[in-house]
C-alpha cells in the first residue's frame, strides 16, 4: 500500500480522521528534515487545530518530537534534575527567579526554553535582553555548567527536539497556539528530550492565559500529567492565576530586572509568593527537603543570605553575560521614548483584559507578531496597579518605554483600553487555583 501524500494526510485530519504512528511519524519527522514546506505544515497545524488528536494521536505526536532528534543525557549530573515549564503569561517571570534560587538550594536545573508565543514573554528573549548572554549551548557546555553551576537555561539545540523548535515558531503566527494536544507535545516533548527527571509545570487561567478557563486549564493539567507518565516521568501541575500579570514589568529587560528585585527580596508580592510555593514543590521533587514547609522555609533563607542572587550572577556569566546586573540592574539599558498612562475616571480596578495588556507591550516592540520580526529588548512596560486598588483620575497606570512615539501612542490606546474600573473593589482572586 502507497504512503499517503501530505496532501492527504492534511485532508485525513481535516475531515476528522485520525492519524496512525506511522502517519504521525511522517507528518513529524517529514517537516523536521524540512521534506514538508511550512505553508504545508501551516495547513496540517489549523486542521489538528480545528479538528484536534485524540489520546494515541498525541502520545505519537510527543514521541515522534523527541525521536525528530537527539535526548540529552543528564545521568553524569548528581542529583534529581527538575525542569519547570509555564504554559506562557503576561509578566511570568518566573523562570528567571526560579532557576537560581532552587539551583542555590541544592537541586540542580537543566532547562531548555522558548521564545514568546503570542501575546505572551519568551524566557529565551528575556535572557538575550542581557548584553552577551549566550542562549546556544552544546550539549557538552551545558551537562558540564549544570554540573558546575547547578543550573543552565538554553535554546533548543538543532539536533535536540528540532520538530518542536520549528512548530513553535510557525504555530506563533498561525493563531494556532492554544491547542491542548499541540501544546502538550511541545511541552512535554522538550522536557524528555531535555533530560529531565521530574517535572513540574505551571498551568496558566484567566485572561492572558492559552487557557481562559479553569475547566480548559484543568483539561490542559491531566493532558501533560498523562501524557508525561507515557513518557516516563514524574510531572505535577499546579494551575495558577492569569486574569492579571502576575509581576508589574511586561518586557524583557524589564523583567529581568524585576527578577533581580524579586531574587534581592524585593519582588512583587504576586511574583515572590509564587516562586517561594513552586520553588518549594521543586525542592521536594528534588528530594532536597521531605515536605513542604521544610522547602519553603530553605526557599526563603536562600533570599535572605543572598546565596541565590549570588547563584543567579554565576549563571549569567557562565553564559557569557555581564554579572555586574546583579548588583547594578540599571546597566540593562531601556528604549529612550518614556510615556507616563494616566487614569481618567476614580473608582476599583475591576478587572485586566491581561491579554490586551500583553499585546501592547508588543506594539512597544518587546514581542513579535511575524516570526522574522525583531525584538527591541528595551521595550514594555511597568504597572503601577493591581486588580482591587482605589485610584483617582490623574493616578498613573503605567510607565511605556518604546523606541518611538508613534509605538507609545498605539500601545496607550490598548492599555487603556484593557482596565475595566468599577464602584466597588471585586473578590480576590486566589494565586493558586488548584493542585
């Protein structure tokens, strides 16, 4: 029997029908030794989309990413390597506070991130933001700083999960991003392939979230929980808020200079008080601490003896960046054109359309909305508000840093637009939604 053509594997999934392995392996491994045009994969992505995978389909999906290249091999490391992963938000600057602060605690973090999808900030982009900082590592580079440094944080390699690196690019500009079965593969498939032992992964809800819902994003949870036991490892989930930004800086440098803040002790609350209960879940997968309490309580000590802030300055130099901007964060240099956003009416901040909040930190030019486009670190923005605060008319909103006026004036349009104001202060949102 023939092998069915692209064509016809797109017209398979687009009226519907499922794929076999052999079929998933071709679509997979066809468009990672570039056989498959991108306008052909762009094709296969909306149907899979539109039409979904059922449980096989996206277990064969996940195994053929990893299979599309090679999987690091961390057995040389000692220790319980955990990976974390955020299924992407505005002002989720978590990793850059996580990393050092668990690696300073004795658990060691082999991390390979992503660039920015959609609306939403890319770790990799953040971490370029420093003059220097190099994202590309061979795989002997990165066992070897892991083992030294405790911790790395690195691109996709070409010959480590080369399938996904590819889709995620084209996924991010063919509005095909918030799939649970394409998003699962791409996740879970570059944890396997990275290395790591145990997993822990952040499922973002609310409105800057792929994941509107808690329903959505409970689904979206026991996905990546199944689908990584397939895989052979340990992964939990926690499903946390986005109906806001989680820190106030939305923007590269800017965020990794909140990072700074946050490691120093001197965070967002919203930040701090997420990092200290997923740093402290990754201590405990770690095996570092037995429970808990036990790992929050070295998680809080590692801020305050400024060991992780020093492990933070390590790692970016090990990496070719200025450490210097552990002490000195102000070196991370920002767009010239600054514009204050004011309110216009008194009453509560009711509530954030955070997605729109994201999407004018990338008129700014800190995101990008073609995969070519380029990427002005210096560019977003920091709030000065928080859902439930009283404001009068005249109170500043935000702080907008661009490289042009005419940026500042279509991002002031979004942002104000995106904060509904109310009589009354709304109930609180819980940070953590559910375990």
């Amino acid at each position: 029997m023939a092998q069915p053509t692209f064509e016809e594997l797109i017209e398979v999934k687009r009226d519907g029908g499922t794929h076999s392995v052999a079929e998933m392996d071709a679509i997979i491994l066809g468009y990672a030794c570039r056989e498959v045009p991108d306008y052909q994969m762009a094709a296969w992505l909306m149907a899979a989309y539109l039409q979904g995978l059922d449980a096989d389909e996206t277990v064969a999906l996940t195994d053929a990413m990893v299979r599309s290249g090679s999987v690091l091999d961390l057995s040389s490391i000692p220790g319980v390597k955990v990976d974390k992963h955020s299924t992407g938000g505005v002002a989720d600057t978590t990793t850059l506070v996580l990393a050092p602060l668990v690696a300073a605690c004795g658990v060691p973090v082999a991390k390979m991130s992503g660039r920015g999808l959609g609306h939403t900030g890319g770790t990799l982009d953040k971490l370029e933001s420093i003059p220097g900082f190099r994202i590309e590592l061979s795989t002997e580079e990165f066992v070897a700083q892991v083992r030294d440094v405790g911790l790395a944080v690195i691109a996709q390699s070409p010959d480590v999960d080369p399938a996904d690196k590819m889709m995620y690019a084209l996924r991010d500009v063919t509005a095909t991003v918030p799939s649970i079965p394409l998003i699962v593969g791409s996740i879970i498939s570059k944890k396997v392939a990275g290395g790591a032992d145990a997993i822990l992964l952040d499922v973002k809800v609310g409105s800057g979230a792929f994941m509107h819902t808690e329903d959505a994003a409970r689904e979206l949870a026991l996905e990546l929980t199944r689908v990584g036991k397939a895989s052979g490892k340990e992964v939990h989930c926690v499903l946390s808020d986005m109906d806001q930004p989680l820190g106030m800086a939305v923007g590269n440098a800017l965020e990794v200079r909140e990072a700074i803040e946050t490691l120093a002790g001197d965070g967002p609350e919203a930040l701090t008080e997420l990092c200290v209960d997923l740093g402290a879940r990754m201590l405990v997968l770690g095996k570092v601490a037995t429970d808990e309490e036990q790992a929050e309580r070295r998680i809080a000590q590692a801020i305050a003896d400024g060991s992780a802030l020093e492990k933070f300055a390590r790692w970016i130099e090990a990496q070719g960046g200025d450490p210097r901007i552990a002490e000195t964060p102000s070196l991370l240099g920002l767009s010239p054109h600054v514009r204050e956003v004011t309110f216009r009416d008194s009453g509560f901040v009711k509530h954030f359309d955070t997605e729109s909040i994201g999407r004018a930190a990338m008129r700014l030019g800190a995101g990008r909305e073609r995969k070519e486009d380029a990427i002005d670190p210096g560019a977003g923005l920091v709030l000065d508000v928080r859902v439930g605060e009283r404001v009068d008319s005249g109170d500043r909103i935000a702080t907008m840093y661009a490289a042009s006026e005419e940026l500042l004036d279509t991002a002031e349009e979004l942002l104000v637009a995106s904060i509904e104001m109310g009589d009354s202060a709304p109930a609180r949102q819980p940070l953590l939604r559910e375990v």
